[in-house]
C-alpha cells in the first residue's frame, strides 16, 4: 500500500501476482468454449520459391475439416509494422504483387480450420503444394553485391534500407593518430524464447466485430493491420490483449492476429459459423513464425591519439533483415548511433545497410540494434586501451559523451546525461583499479595458464526511449471518478500491453498518487480497442514516460472535474512526447531522441582453460532509471 499519501516510488505488490501464482490468470492459450474450433498453419517449411498451385482436396474431404482459406482469400493480402511487403498467405490468386512467392521457410501458405487441434493437423499435412523452387540469398555481402536475385520488386541491390553519418573529415585523421584498431565484429540471430508462445481466440462479438484475444504489444496497431488486410473499418475488428507470457520485442510484429481474424471472417460468411476459433502454436512453429535479432557485420576502425583522445571512426555495418521489413530500418538507426558507444568523435563516417536476404525475419529485440552497436564499440575501447596500455575505465572517462559534446550525429544528447556517473559508480563498487595499466587489476599469468584463470570486463551504454528520428510519440489514457464526496472508485483506461515488465501496476501507481487514493481504489481496463485508444507500443523503452504521463494528465484533468462537482468525472489525456528528426540523408545531423537511459558494468568470471566453461562469479551494474515508479520491479 502506499505510504504517507505517496505511491510513486514506493514498492508495492504487483497488482497481476496473486492471479499468477495461483494459476487464475489467463494466458491467450488458456481460454477455452465448449464450441470451439482449432486453426492450424500450414508453413512454406522452405526458403525461397514460388508457390504454383495448392491442392486442398484430400484435406477439405478429411471429416471434421470445416474450412481450407488459402492467398485468394484475403481482400489485401499485405502487412508489415513499417511498410506492407509481406503476404499474409502466399500463393496463386494473391492481390499482392509477388503474393505467389515465398521468401523464408516461416511464411504461411494455408489456415485450416477444423473441428479439432489434431484434425487440423491431420489436414495442413494433406495439403499438396507444388513449389517453383528459386535460388536462395543466404549470405549478406552476396545479397549486395549486385549478382544476387531481387528479393522484392524495386529493392535495388537487396538493400531494404541504407543510413550514412558524415561528421568532420575521417581521412584526413588517420596520419595523425598514434593508434589504429581495425576490426570486423560479427553478431548472430537471437531467439527471443519467451515463455508462452504464439496463440489465441478469435470470434464475433455481440456488436458484430471480429474480436481476437492474443498477445502483443501494441493492441491498435494490430486492429490497425488485421482491418487493412480484410478491407474492413477498424471498428469492426476488436483486439483484447489476455495475460502475456514475455515479449522482448518478438510481438511487436504480427503472427497469429491476422489469419485468425481471416478464419473468423470467411467461416461466418460462407457458413453463417460463429463458433469461436483458437490456435496455438507448438515451440517449433513459434521459433518458425516470429522474427529475431538482427545479426550484423560490424567493420570498424578507429584512431586516437598517444593519450587515448578519440579521433576518427569509419563503420560499416550490414544488417541481415531476413525476408521483409518488420522494423529492419529502426532498429539500423539504433546500431548508428551506438557503434561509436556513448564517445564523443570529432570525425565519422558510418555507412550502414539493411539487407533483403531468404533468412529468417529480423526484427524487434531487447535493446533494438543497440547490442549490436554497443558490443563493437565496447570491444573497440577494450582494444585501444590494451594497445595504449592505458586503463579501459579511464579510458571510458576521458572520452565520454555529457551535455556539452556532440554525439556522433553531430548534436549535443538531451539534458541529463549520467554516462560519466554509472562508469564512475560501476568501477568505485567492482574495485576496479583505477589509473592501472591493462592487466594489473587481474593476475600476471604465466604462458602456460593454470586450469582456472580469473577476468574482468568491463562495459558502458546508452540506449533510445522512444522510436524517435522523426516519429511523433504519444500516448492516450482516460480516467474516470465514481463516488460522492470522496473518490469509491477511479477507472484507469490505458491501453499499454503488460508484457511482464509490471506496467500496469506502475500505472496504478501514478493514478492513485495523482487522486490521493490508495491504489486498491484503481480499476485497471486495459489492452482493449473497444474502449482504449493508442498508448503506443510495449517497446523502446518507452511506456512507462509516455502512458505514464498521460496517466498524470489525464488524472489531473479527472480531478479538476471532481472538485468542480461533477460525476462521474471523466478526462482523458493524449501525451506528445518532444520532437525528434530523422537523419540526414546526406549527413546523418539529426536529434534522433530526446531521452536515453545510460549503464554501464562490470563482470567478472572464472574460465576453465581446459572445457571452455566460463563462471559468472560477480556483476556490478549501474543504471540510471531515472525516478523508478516501483523500486522492486526494477532492482536487480
């Protein structure tokens, strides 16, 4: 409960735990009606080819099967978070261009639809699927070079997206660095591995709407492309959000929404069906459907001066997107602004590329390019600092970015900037030997290593909130006070999707502070286009700033209502978060985000020299959170 009439910063329980761990909560997979109908998908299961012709006989004749719907099905057959090229089903009779074609082994060709999960399966393994099987782009230089196929119409070179900082002149430095450290760094796919997979119900609704009950991360956003695709007005499609079992960007993008919506459409229309539709799928179709991490190459080279002043950086980056867009091109303008890590370089060039390739879909994942950036630019410092035979820390501290240097996109970063304190504050608390040479905070090893030998890194970061370069952030809540001289109830509408981070519980928070009520007094409706307009999406580390200032507005605005004696008092509040702008073209000048968050770390570990098994025996990790809403969901 809240404490002296304050709820923010004070760590209450979650408002969602008792229903977890007790198993009361419901997940998308857990909603179950005696009625219900099973969807299954039928995967391309191969890279790159056209798709001739399907042969649904022998899966429609399977008893039990009610439906088959195939590319001929949908009205526009086309969606994508950042631009629509990619096919919800691919195959003949598609009204995209290139519909027929199919581009990584996780596209989706058939939606069967059928009395039950193992029919289902039984038919999606009947279908027959004649393949035009066509040369597969699987390695990112070759996808660039001019000699590989164009993945998509008007995509030259395959490059679905390119970004180049221009910043001082880099190749008139290099003659005056004392030090040079050239390398190529190397990044692979990351699964996100969240534990609920993909599933979901589907129906329509009372009113009419085409509702799915699912998980995600941005609940407008998918009522946004499900209605595109069936050419539909997005009142008639409804998206609630149930419990969601983990995120980490892999349901920004869309999975299972779209088709189930399409299976709801087409078994009504054909066969006046209202009965309910769920899918869920296994790990393997989960692994198979969703996107991943970005794997990058990283070619950097940086010089400095004999006492570790930073000088020039020349960066090459290329990007492996996968098959389609997803959201290839923000996550490239995160690892340009950190693959020079938060240091200040009077001289840069950057070319960076986002490549078209027949691998898996690349997309959202913790950090949003910014791992990939970072760990070149870490391993960059660590490097200099071994060849100026200088400390890693002070070299860190000499270079690093504040309020008054400019960023490697030639602007000064917003006020606030922490990255000299968490560096400052990670090495006071690891030990870490300040002002040493390389080497002396760690045992001089002979040349023949004992079995178990002992090490320290050591690493610092900055990171985007928000999307930024250029796209104006907002986010909505409504409130609304019940009761008649004192508050009995405050609704609290917000539409931010609780991924497991606890938002909805920090939102609570903020309200309940707002009203002066404790927060057992907050009704939460959350995650539903039915009565919550955009918050923006669960991603880029936003939600909280954003929904949680429109949370105060709107609270603000309720209570004004309230003492001017009206009731119910009800307000709403749209927060518009401060402009950004995209990158130059020419340049890359930009205020590409007005607020990052800063850290940085020490670990230490113990490596057996024998099996390569390496320990994590300590961590020290400071971050600067700015005010933490609910202390104990963020200590670590």
């Amino acid at each position: 409960m809240a404490k002296n009439g304050k709820s923010i910063g004070q760590s209450i329980k979650r408002l969602d735990a008792l229903g977890k761990v007790t198993g009361q909560t419901l997940y998308p997979g857990d909603r179950n009606a005696d009625d219900e109908l099973w969807c299954k998908i039928l995967f391309a299961g191969r890279p790159h080819a056209r798709v001739r012709r399907i042969d649904t006989s022998k899966a429609k004749a399977l008893p039990g099967v009610i439906d088959i719907l195939t590319a001929e099905d949908i009205p526009i057959n086309q969606y994508g978070l950042q631009i629509p090229d990619q096919p919800v089903l691919c195959g003949p009779g598609s009204t995209k261009k290139g519909g027929d074609v199919v581009r990584f082994v996780g596209d989706q060709i058939a939606i069967i639809v059928a009395e039950t999960e193992k029919i289902a399966e039984e038919a999606r393994d009947l279908i027959k699927v004649d393949f035009q099987n066509l040369p597969v782009v699987d390695d990112l230089e070759f996808a660039m070079s001019g000699r590989a196929p164009q993945l998509h119409p008007g995509v030259l070179n395959n490059v679905a997206e390119y970004q180049r900082v221009r910043k001082g002149d880099t190749n008139a430095m290099w003659d005056r660095c004392n030090v040079i450290i050239e390398s190529v760094y190397q990044t692979p796919f990351q699964e996100h591995a969240y534990l609920q997979p993909e599933a979901g119900t589907a129906f329509i609704d009372d009113e009419g709407r085409i509702t799915v009950r699912c998980a995600g991360q941005w609940s407008w956003e998918d009522q946004q492309q499900i209605a595109h695709a069936l050419d539909l007005p997005p009142d008639k499609i409804r998206v609630v959000y149930d419990a969601i079992g983990g995120a980490f960007g892999g349901r920004e993008d869309m999975s299972v929404q779209i088709v189930m919506a399409l299976a709801v459409l087409r078994t009504y229309e054909r066969y006046g069906n209202r009965r309910p539709l769920k899918i869920i799928w296994n790990r393997e179709e989960s692994i198979l459907g969703h996107c991943k991490r970005h794997p990058m190459i990283i070619y950097s080279k940086w010089g400095a001066k004999s006492d570790g002043t930073l000088l020039a950086a020349d960066t090459r980056i290329i990007a492996d997107g996968g098959a389609y867009m997803y959201t290839s091109n923000k996550v490239l303008g995160n690892a340009v602004l950190t693959c020079t890590g938060p240091y200040e370089f009077p001289n840069v060039t950057i070319d960076a590329y986002a490549v078209y390739t027949n691998n898996l879909v690349s997309g959202a994942f913790r950090g949003f390019g910014g791992p990939q950036g970072h760990f070149a630019a870490e391993m960059q410092m660590n490097k200099l600092a071994e060849k100026l035979g200088t400390d890693p820390v002070e070299l860190r501290l000499k270079n690093v970015l504040d309020e008054d240097k400019l960023s490697v996109v030639g602007t000064t970063i917003p006020g606030g900037v922490s990255m000299d304190q968490v560096i400052r504050k990670v090495g006071w608390h690891s030990n870490w030997n300040y002002g040493g040479k390389r080497g002396e905070n760690s045992p001089d090893y002979p040349e023949e290593l004992p079995r178990f030998v002992k090490g320290q890194g050591f690493a610092a970061g900055f990171k985007n909130i928000g999307f930024s370069f250029g796209y104006q952030e907002n986010s909505w809540a409504e409130v609304e006070l019940h009761g008649d001289t004192e508050i009995e109830e405050a609704i609290l509408r917000i539409a931010g999707a609780d991924v497991g981070q606890g938002h909805h519980t920090a939102m609570a928070q903020i309200a309940a502070e707002i009203l002066e009520v404790e927060v057992d007094k907050i009704t939460l409706q959350t995650s539903d286009t039915a009565f919550t307009q955009s918050s923006g999406s669960a991603s880029a580390s936003r939600l909280t700033l954003m929904a949680g200032n429109a949370v105060k507005e709107a609270a603000e605005f309720a209570m004004r209502k309230w003492r001017s004696e009206e009731r119910p008092a009800r307000a709403e509040a749209t927060w518009l978060a401060p402009k950004t702008t995209p990158f130059d073209p020419d340049t890359g000048y930009s205020v590409p985000n007005f607020a990052y968050g800063y850290v940085a770390e020490m670990v230490e570990v113990t490596v057996d020299t024998e099996t390569g098994f390496i320990t994590v025996d300590r961590v020290v990790c400071a971050d600067d959170v700015g005010k933490a809403i609910n202390p104990d969901q963020i200590v670590g």
